[in-house]
C-alpha cells in the first residue's frame, strides 16, 4: 500500500515539540489515517455520494 502520512512532515511536527519518534508511532499513525479515510468514505456511499466531504469525519 503507498503510504498515507509524509513521514518527515511528522517527524518535524514532533520535534518542533522537542520530542522524538518511534517508527511503530508512524506505523499505527498510517493505520489510524486509512481507519479515518475508510469510514467517510463509508459514510458519503451511504449517502448516495461520490465525494468525501469534511461532514463525512
């Protein structure tokens, strides 16, 4: 699967906050991002639409 979440962009975030990061913190991170993108869709099919909108989080 291509992968969701730039894993620098993450990274950076966190260490602006004078933390670090495990690689299993992005693993689960990629998870919880495709859990979250599944269910909208789930939600704009079960509303008849082709478009993922922000109400669908």
């Amino acid at each position: 699967m291509p992968q969701m979440v730039v894993r620098i962009k993450v990274k950076d975030y966190i260490s602006q906050k004078n933390m670090r990061m495990s690689q299993d913190f992005l693993d689960k991170l990629e998870e919880m991002v495709r859990s979250i993108i599944d269910k909208a869709i789930e939600r704009a099919k079960a509303n008849n639409r082709n478009t993922v909108m922000p109400r669908d989080l």
